[in-house]
C-alpha cells in the first residue's frame, strides 16, 4: 500500500505542475521560421498609424485585421501539415522547404520589411483534427501556407469562403479549378485528372500497339477516384480496354485490399497499371502483382511514387518498368529557381538527401510570397486583402522551379496541363547523387491533356 | 437531525441525486460556470470562450455521451465492449439517413427531432440483436467478438457509398438545427450565429449550449439508471453472473438491456459527433475510436458517472495542453541559456539533428510528434491507472476529498 | 476476366490462378500461425490476453531492419560474409533483443497484476499496444524500413507451381517452429510450464518456479511475434518493408487464435491456417462487383462470429468451468 501511495503522490505532483504550466502556456502557440523570439498575441483590430517611422515602407496606409503585425513587423502564416499520417514523408520535407524559403526570405529583407512566421500543426491526416486545428489557427494567421488532403480541404472549403481567408491545397484535387467548387484555394501543379490524361498519352506515344489494356487500382476519395476517372476517361480517349477497373477499391487502412488489387491486377494481364494511391501501398501491390509473373508498365499519381522505394528489394523492377510525372521541375534540372532552390537547402544544412518534394514546399511559398506581396502593395494586408489579392494575380513565375500558374480568366485556361514526365534512376538515387528520377519528358503536355477541355472538377463529391 | 446533515435516516435519502448540501451548492455553480463560459465573463478560465476552447469542450460533451453508454456496459455491468465505435457510427448514419437533405446520397431530409433519437434507437436494436451472441460468448471471447463487430462495421460503412459516401470521401451530416417540419427556417438554428433573447452568440456557442444540455440530460439519466433495479441488476451481474442468476436476476434479458441502453448513448453521441464536425469519411469509426472510449473511461474510473466526464475532459483537453506545452517547451529552450531552457531542450528537440523526446520541427530530428505523445500518453496513463489506481481519475478525487473531509486525521 | 471466374478457366500448362491462390494462403497461414502460437502460449503461462502482439510483431521487424540495413550489426564486422550470413546474424541479434523485452514487459507491467481481472489485465497490454507501438512507428519513422533479408524477389517457378523465395522460407520457418514447440512441451520447462497453464497455484506447490515460466512465456511470445512481423515486411507482402501500419495487420491474427481457441495450440496452428486461407480465397475468388473492396479484411472476423456461435470456446478451447 504504500508504495502506491507514493506512486500516486508522484502522479499527483505532476499534474498539478502539469496544470500550472498548462495555463501560461496556453496563449502562445507560435513557431517561429526565423529566429525572431515571439511576441505578443495577434491584433484583432484595425492598426493603423504604428509609432516608428521606417523609410521604405508606409504602414500608414496598409490595412490588417489578424496575423500580420506591423509594430512587430510580423506576418504569420498557417500550416495544416500531415506530419504523422500516411502523407507524412512527403509533407514533412515540404514544410522543412517551407521553413528554408521563409527563412532566406525573413533573411534578405522579408516582405517590404515584414517577417514571415510559420504556424504549423500537425492535422494527421483525419479530417475531425484538421477541422480543429483550422479553427485554432484562423484566428491566429493571415492565411494558409498549405492545407494537406483533399477530404480534409474540403472539409474546411466553406468556412474558408465564409470567413474569407486563402489558403493553398497541398492536393492536386481538380476541383481546385474549379471556380463553382472553390474560390478561396489557389490551385498549382497539374491535377491528378489531367496527369493521368498526360501519362497515359505518353505511353501511348511510347508504346504505340504495344498498348491495348490498362488495370486501374486507386484509393477511394476524392484522391483516388479523382485521379481514377481521368485515368477511365483519358484510357477511352485513347481507345484502351479497361481490364481491371479497381477505382477507389485499395484502402490505405486495409491490407487487404491490396492483394485483392494486386491479384486482380496480375489476372487481368493488363498491358499498363494506373495507380493512385501512395508509395509503401504501390509497393505492395507492385510486389504482390510480380510475384505472379505479371510484367506490365506501372504509372499513376505522383503522391504514389516515392524514390526510396529504389531501395527495397523490388527497387530494380520498379525502375525497369515505371513511368512517374512531378508537379515540381526535378532536382537535376538547371532552371534559375531549381538551381537557387538547391543552393538554399544545401545553405540551410536542412537537405537530408535530394529530393523534388522540397520545391513543393518553395512552390507553395512563393505563390503566397507572390500574393502577401500583391496584398502588400494594394494596401491591404487583412484575411480578405491577401485572398483578392492571391485571386487577381495574372502569372505567378517559378523561375522553373515549376510551370507558371494564373488566376484569371476561365478554368479550361488556367487549368495546368504540363508536367515533367520521369523514370526512376537506381544508380543516381543509390549514390545519393540525385533524387532518383530521370526526366524523359520535361514540361511536357501530351495530345490527350491538351485536347481535354476542362469544364469543371472530374470527380465531384458529393455532400 | 438537523445537526447532522451528512446523516441519513432513510434509503431514500441516502440514494438522492443530491444527497449533500455541498453538492447541491457546487452543482449549481457548475451549471452557472457552464452557461457563463461562452461570454468569457470569467476570470482565470476567459480563455474557454475562445473558438477553439468551445469546440473542445463540446467535443468532451460529445465524447461524454458517449463514454457514459460504455460505462453501462462495461463498468456498471460488467461486459467488455471494444465495440463502441461501431455503434456510434451506426447512430451517425442512422442520422445522415433520416436528416440530411435529399441529394445524390441517401437523406430524408427529416427534422432533428426525430433523427437523433432514432440515431439512438436505431443503434439500440442493433445493440440487442448482436445481444445473444454476446450473451452466449463471454469475458474475453465478448471483447474480441466486439473487436470483430468494428471491423465488419468499417467494411460496410466503406463499402456502402450510396449512404456513407464511400471511403476517404464520406458525406455531411445534419447540422443542429430544430424545425417542426421541413419548412424553410427553423425553430432555433444552432449552427449559425445569431441573436437569442437580445444577446448575440456564435455558432459555437450555440452548439456549445445545445450538446451540453444534452449531456447534462445523459448524466441524470444514467444517475438514475444506477439507483433503479436495473442498475442494481447490472452491478450483481458484473460482480458475479452466476450468483446473480441464482438470485433471480435474469442474466439474458439485464445483459440485453445493458447492450441496448449502452447502444443508444453510443448512437446518440455518433449522430451529434457527426453533425458537429459536418463532414466524416467512414473510417472515423474505427478501431482506435473504440480504444479512445475504453481510455476515457479507464482514466476516468470504471462504473462512475463522473469518472466518465473527467475522462472525457481528460482525453479531450491532453492533445490540446500537450501541444501547448511542448511549444511552451521550445520557446522556454531557444529562449536563451539557463538549467531550465537545457532542461527544456533536452525534452523537445528545436533544430536540425538536436536530440529531444519531442519533436516539433518536421522531418529533421529523432522524436515523437505531438500526436503519437498523445497516443503514448493515453497508453501509459491506462497502464498506470489499472496497475496504481483503478479507479481512475474518480479515485483520485476520492482520496483528495477524504483528505480535506478528515484532515487533521488520516483516516 | 472476371476474377470470380478465374479458377474454371485455368489453362491446364502453368502455374494457375489456384496454385498462386495455395501459395499465398500458406504463406499467410503460416505468418498467422506463428503469431497466434506465440499469443496462445502467453495466454496458456500467465492467463493474460496480448493486445500488444501486433506491436511487438512491428518492433521485432523493426529491429531486424536496424540490424541488418539502419547499424549494419554485425555486418560491419563482416565486410566478406555472404549476405544470408549477416542477415541470420542479424535476426538473431534482434530475436535476443525481443526476448530480453518480452521479459522485461512481463516483469515491470503485468507482474503487479497477477490475480487480476482478466479483463483489467487484458486492457493493460491494450496500453502497452498504444505505448510500444507509437514509439516503435516514431523509431521506424514515415518511409518504410527494409528488413535486408537476401532472398530478393526470385522466384521458384516449377510450372505447376509459382512460389518466391520468401515465401518458401516463411513456410519453411513456420514448420520448424512448430516442430521445436512440440519437443519444447516436453522438456521439463515445457512440462513445467503445462502444470502452470493447468493450476498456477498447484504447480507453485510442486516446486515449479512460476515466475520462471511467465518470463519464458513471454520470451517465447515476442520471440515468435517477432519472426512474424519479419515475415509480414517482406517481399511480396510488403516490398518497402515494415512501416506504421505493419503492427495493424497483426490483427487479423486475433481471429484466428480464437477460431482455434484461446488456450489450444493446435487451435492456433489450425486457426492460422484456416484465416490464411480463407483471406487468401476472397482476394482471389470474392466477386467485387459483389462484396464490395476489404471483404478479405472481414473474413477473418466473419469467420470467427460464425464460429464462436457455434462454440462460444473456439474449435480446441477448453470450456470455461464457472463457479460462484
């Protein structure tokens, strides 16, 4: 008996330090990008004449509401990550571009003397905690750096559009271009219907008669299914025979039902396999699918590759027999912004090995640079002041980093349809040379993609 | 008598709700705090009126709910159930069913008052119908055959698109909003701002204001459930079923009983989780759901009814003070030199290749995430609770309680 | 094709659509097996249900991986040896290192609940699941982890019959597992160990050391959840290796162990196999047209509802005898 009370004494003293610490804790809830210790809680209204005179800038005459402070020469910024979730290794190394490029940026200057600070949380991948951390963070930040997931971003679309606040869709979901779904996200990289619109197109190129039959296997949801009915459509385009039609049949959540793919896959001897769904997934199936003799050319959704799958045991038949496309340029390229972008990571000692997932993070930063800059010089830095300003921008340029984005104008326009199409490269990407991909088609827009006119979102969900 | 209120002289006394002055007098604070939150009137916890506050607190009413149907089951009567996620989605499209709109997604459009009860109802005599088997199949073969009822459960939520949306898609649900019929506006709308009785409140507060009043209902439900026959009848039968048999308790019809009431609280507190979030893809009600719902009432303290809500104050609020503490960690850590920001940069690691239990910078050190602290938080607290203190955090209470009743003396 | 039709239109020359099916069932079965061996074992010794299988199966995976590719023990001492060398080394290293944790779990957390409710017990390793596994998926990190076994994706394909590497090898390893558990019962600690399964108190007073006989239950639990988590982060099941939800998938093996009955291992032996082939049957053969995607995930649970109506005890489980 004693020894538990003790125990519990312990428990005890614990949690009521626990509990005091808790209460001052509770109102700071701020990272910093740079090394700018934090300061005060956002103003809620309207500053307008703050006290210190700086000569380039004239505070006097922008508007803020929340997260931009312009006596503490603040911008804060929030970030709905999937640091935990089966996203997480790739979202983890695009907030740790995020952090390079806002760093560089806060470094040289900030904007118009403005430093950049990043809020992130973790959503794990579930729409209840996404929602939450949505809530938490609006009141918080002057818009969204990116928000992770397509079920998840469109969970938080209409309070976005009811509370006026932007945010980038860290999803290639094609209703983002869609102006009757969305008003509030800005749109980049080709989306998952019009890439498989461009793979398929290129290995029909490619392989000419070789290719009669295509196997579908995705994941459900808007990702999946998305990327599965412009893969259905762009194989009808195309005139190949869908063999195995497994859109929306392989759940991230169950083992299952990736043999069930993988075998049905292997059954239907199908000449090429789309695949949407994420890298140890494509694994497995892939695996299961060769140890029953199936050869076939595998292609799908870039969020379904992964480069250290080089590493695992089928590393050398994936890179015989897979075709991938990168909404980012890839990491060998010598445009202007890849090759500043390599220079910052190496820079930052944040680079842990080559890898294009690092521009989406500088991507999504520089169109938000783009539109706080736009909102800067319009005089207003409010929620509402960034998201005009982000949905007036006429062409956001990557220096190559990526292809061009627009705003303006009508959907079939602006809707992205080039992407970089590559092969896995074993050697590079063992010796750690490069990040494992071949271009074999750079900015490349097949026939397919380009005659497709784009009207609307390909996969609707409906509520 | 009157110089002995703690003395009771009859059963009834002794079995009241509010047998004491004190609790009288704290319940009714609690109840003006509770309605007062929302305003941010008061001092030290203002914070609460915050959105993100509000909403928590909802969810623990919410998680409440359900965690009290579970308590019925396994802590009052003994049967373990690692199958409440189940029942709580089967309330939540139960829901979706009868109130959303119609749409391409099944939904009848139905007013509230009518789809959350039969949420409950609905889950019920699901409850009972899988009853037999359970009360055929017992102790530990009970929890796998509930553990099996989740699987085959998320199968069919995933599978069964027309209602549940499919996976990773899934659909909305019905929004708090009470209207007599279909018409066009309704009764009292919960879910948007707006003015009641000249006073302007959120959305958030309204919702706030609707689940706790439902919860409160729930805890004086379940209150009087314990005190009645029936509840008697669950306690012979967790403490010995043999022996309550032979007493003439009827094992199957009280077995089913506690399988059904359980349900109900489970399905009620899916359809309002559900409405409260808006939007939910079919694996929300999944297997670490049902373990969420053993923790909570494991820490809170098995068969006690407020065990149950500090559970669910407990589970609910730790992501949330976890978060804010390993932030509070990290500034406490880069703000400068001292034992208490070494000691703090050991806990949280800051930067590239800095060691730290918690990791807060993405992708660069070794560390566990917020999340997964959270998850080996609720692990070892029910470890500690089961091995240390079985009561839970209710037993806790107890011992502080009977240290301020009998102090000076121990005992 | 429709799959559903698959198997009665085989071509007579090659290995077939029912042979890969065969295949894939054994080598399941023989993963399940070895899971539920090593469950049942733990549930015979100490009369405490394992919810954490599944996570020790992912650490035991885990720490193959470390091993053999994260430290390179002792490979890095080996420069010459021959991969498969190396690798053994290796998985014997990370099996001693899962059989001084299974010691260490059964000593610090479920020694203080001996005479417990079972469900109390049973619910504290439902909390070391959470614990064990949330560190071990922190340690395994977001990208897979291989567990640099050397068979690689080679196939044996005799014609009739299409079969990896890996896969012999699993069948081979559960095989001989059940071989050494059958000698090992009837060695004095198994002997001694059966009398502690029969009557804790009974065996105390004949001299048994009890105490003993749940530390090795739980040597030999982690010990076998271990290969079998190996097992489960191979090619082709899982060609990147073990990741965060390897330790999830352990939880098909639950209905096998109670299909066969909790406290019989021939019951886990046979229930293994039966799971293993039935997920295998509904990944070939169930019609998705018709039940819909993950009813292989549900069979297992399907199975085990049907079958606890019929015998509430599982297939070899002893009633339970109830006294008041």
């Amino acid at each position: 008996m004693k020894a538990k009370t003790k125990w519990l004494a312990i428990f005890l003293a614990l949690g009521l330090v626990v509990a005091a610490c808790g209460d001052g804790a509770g109102d700071d809830t701020t990272t910093t990008a740079a090394d700018t210790p934090d300061t005060t809680q956002p103003d809620t209204t309207d500053t307008t004449a703050p006290p210190d005179d700086d000569d380039d800038m004239e505070p006097g005459e922008i508007l803020t509401d929340v997260g931009v402070d312009l006596d503490a020469g603040v911008i804060r910024l929030g970030l709905l990550s999937d640091l935990s979730g089966i996203f997480a290794p790739l979202v983890q190394v695009i907030v740790a571009g995020h952090e390079v490029y806002w760093e560089n940026v806060n470094a040289n200057g900030g904007i118009n003397g403005l430093e950049v600070e990043l809020v992130t949380t973790d959503t794990t991948y579930e729409v209840p905690v996404h929602v939450q951390r949505y809530e938490e963070l609006k009141d918080q930040v002057v818009a969204f750096g990116h928000s992770t997931g397509s079920p998840h971003t469109v969970a938080i679309n209409q309070q976005l559009q009811d509370d006026g606040i932007l945010a980038i869709p860290l999803t290639w979901y094609s209703g983002w271009s869609d102006p009757a779904i969305n008003s509030n996200l800005m749109h980049h990289g080709i989306n998952y219907c019009m890439e498989a619109y461009n793979l398929i197109g290129f290995l029909e190129d490619q392989m000419g008669d070789d290719l009669n039959t295509i196997a579908i296997a995705t994941f459900p949801g808007d990702y999946g299914l998305d990327g599965a009915l412009g893969a259905t459509q762009a194989a009808e385009a195309a005139g190949l025979e869908v063999v195995y039609d497994g859109s929306g049949a392989v759940n991230p959540a169950d083992e299952s039902t990736f043999t069930e793919a993988a075998n049905a896959i292997a059954s239907s001897e199908a000449d090429m396999v789309y695949v949407v769904t994420n890298a140890t997934t494509f694994a497995s199936i892939f695996g299961q699918t060769i140890a029953q003799g199936y050869q076939g050319v595998w292609t799908g959704a870039n969020p379904s590759w992964n480069p250290a799958l080089l590493e695992s045991p089928v590393g050398e038949a994936l890179a015989a027999s897979s075709y991938w496309s990168s909404y980012t340029n890839v990491w060998t390229s010598d445009a202007p912004g890849v090759v500043e972008a390599k220079q910052l990571l190496e820079d930052s000692g944040r680079l842990e090995r080559p890898s294009s997932a690092y521009f989406e993070g500088f991507v999504e930063a520089r169109m938000m640079h783009a539109a706080l800059e736009a909102a800067y010089e319009a005089g207003d830095m409010t929620q509402a002041g960034v998201l005009a300003a982000a949905k007036s921008l006429e062409e956001v340029d990557f220096d190559g980093l990526a292809p061009n984005e627009s705003y303006v104008g009508e959907p079939n326009d602006y809707v992205q349809r080039t992407s970089n199409i590559f092969q896995p490269d074993l050697e590079g990407f063992l010796s750690g040379e490069t990040a494992g991909e071949t271009v074999v088609a750079p900015n490349y827009t097949s026939d397919l993609a380009a005659n497709y006119d784009f009207t609307g979102a390909c996969f609707v969900l409906e509520s | 008598m009157r110089q002995r209120p703690l003395l009771h002289t009859s059963y009834q006394s002794d079995q009241a709700l509010m047998n004491s002055w004190t609790k009288k007098v704290m319940l009714a604070v609690l109840l003006v705090i509770l309605v007062l939150i929302p305003f941010g009137v008061l001092p030290v916890i203002t914070f609460l009126s915050e959105t993100a506050w509000l909403r928590l607190l909802t969810t623990v009413a919410i998680f409440g709910i359900a965690a009290l149907g579970l308590n019925i089951l396994t802590g009052m009567a003994g049967q373990v159930s690692l199958g409440h996620a189940f029942f709580m989605g089967v309330g939540a499209y139960t829901a979706a069913w009868l109130g959303a709109a119609p749409g391409p997604l099944l939904g009848l459009g139905l007013p509230i008052w009518i789809w959350l009860p039969a949420a409950g109802i609905v889950a019920a005599a699901i409850g009972v119908a899988v009853g037999p088997t359970a009360v055929r199949v017992r102790g530990l073969y009970l929890a796998f055959v509930t553990l099996g009822l989740v699987f085959v459960g998320e199968y069919v939520f995933r599978n069964w698109d027309s209602l549940t949306g499919g996976s990773q898609a899934g659909r909305d649900f019905p929004g708090f909003t009470v209207r007599l019929w279909k018409e066009e506006t309704p009764l009292i709308d919960f879910s948007t701002a707006g003015s009641w009785f000249g006073v302007e409140l959120s959305s958030q507060a309204k919702t706030y204001y609707f689940v706790i009043a439902l919860f409160i209902v729930a805890v004086v439900l379940v209150k009087n459930l314990q005190r009645t026959r029936v509840g008697r009848a669950f306690q012979s039968i967790r403490d010995r079923d043999i022996a309550a048999e032979i007493m003439g308790v009827n094992d199957f019809k009280y077995k089913l009983i506690a399988f059904g009431v359980s349900s109900f609280y489970a399905g009620v507190a899916g359809a309002l989780y559900a409405g409260f979030v808006g939007r939910m893809i079919p694996e929300t009600w999944n297997l670490l759901l049902a373990v969420l719902m053993i923790a909570i009432i494991l820490i809170g303290g098995a068969g006690v009814v407020t065990g149950t809500v500090l559970g669910a104050a407990f589970v609910v609020i730790l992501p949330r003070f976890v978060e804010d503490f390993t932030h509070w960690l990290s500034s406490v850590a880069q703000a400068g030199s001292g034992f208490s920001s070494w000691l703090a940069d050991l806990i949280v690691s800051t930067g590239a290749g800095d060691f730290g239990l918690i990791n807060t910078q993405a992708g660069t050190a070794p560390g566990l995430s917020t999340a997964q602290l959270n998850q080996v938080l609720y692990g070892l607290l029910i470890i500690g609770f089961l091995i240390f203190e079985p009561l839970g955090l209710y037993g806790i209470w107890l011992r502080i309680r009977n240290y301020w009743k009998g102090w000076p003396f121990t005992y | 094709m429709n799959p559903t039709l698959a198997i009665l239109a085989q071509e007579a020359a090659g290995p077939s659509r029912f042979s890969d099916m065969v295949v894939e069932g054994l080598s399941l079965g023989a993963i399940y097996a070895l899971l539920a061996v090593g469950f049942v074992i733990i549930f015979k010794a100490t009369q405490v249900i394992n919810f954490a299988h599944g996570a020790l199966a992912a650490l035991g995976a885990f720490l193959v991986a470390s091993f053999a590719t994260i430290v390179d023990i002792p490979g890095r001492w080996l420069p010459d040896a021959p991969s498969w060398v190396t690798w053994v080394g290796a998985v014997a290293l990370a099996i001693i290192t899962m059989g001084v944790i299974g010691m260490i779990l059964e000593r610090v957390f479920l020694r203080p609940m001996v005479g417990e409710e079972l469900f109390a017990v049973a619910i504290v390793t439902l909390g070391l699941d959470i614990v064990i596994r949330n560190v071990t998926n922190d340690f395994i990190g977001q990208f897979p982890r291989q567990v640099g076994d050397p068979f690689g994706v080679a196939l044996f394909d005799l014609g009739w019959i299409r079969i990896a590497h890996t896969e012999v090898v699993q069948i081979v390893v559960a095989l001989v597992v059940v071989g050494l558990i059958t000698l090992f019962f009837r060695s004095r600690l198994g002997i001694a160990m059966r009398a502690t399964a029969f009557d804790q108190e009974a065996a105390r007073a004949q001299g048994i050391n009890v105490g003993r006989v749940f530390s090795i239950s739980w040597v030999i639990g982690a010990v076998l959840a271990a290969v079998a988590g190996v097992f489960i982060s191979m090619f082709p099941r899982r060609a990147a290796g073990v990741d965060q939800s390897t330790a999830f998938i352990a939880f098909a093996a639950f209905p096998a162990i109670i299909i066969g009955g909790l406290d019989s291992i021939v019951g886990a032996i046979v229930g293994g196999l039966l799971v293993g082939f039935a997920q295998s049957a509904a990944t070939f053969y169930a019609s998705a047209d018709f039940f819909g995607t993950g009813f292989a995930g549900v069979v297992p649970w399907l199975l085990m509802l049907v079958v606890l109506v019929v015998r509430p005890h599982g297939i070899f489980g002893t009633e339970e005898i109830r006294r008041v």
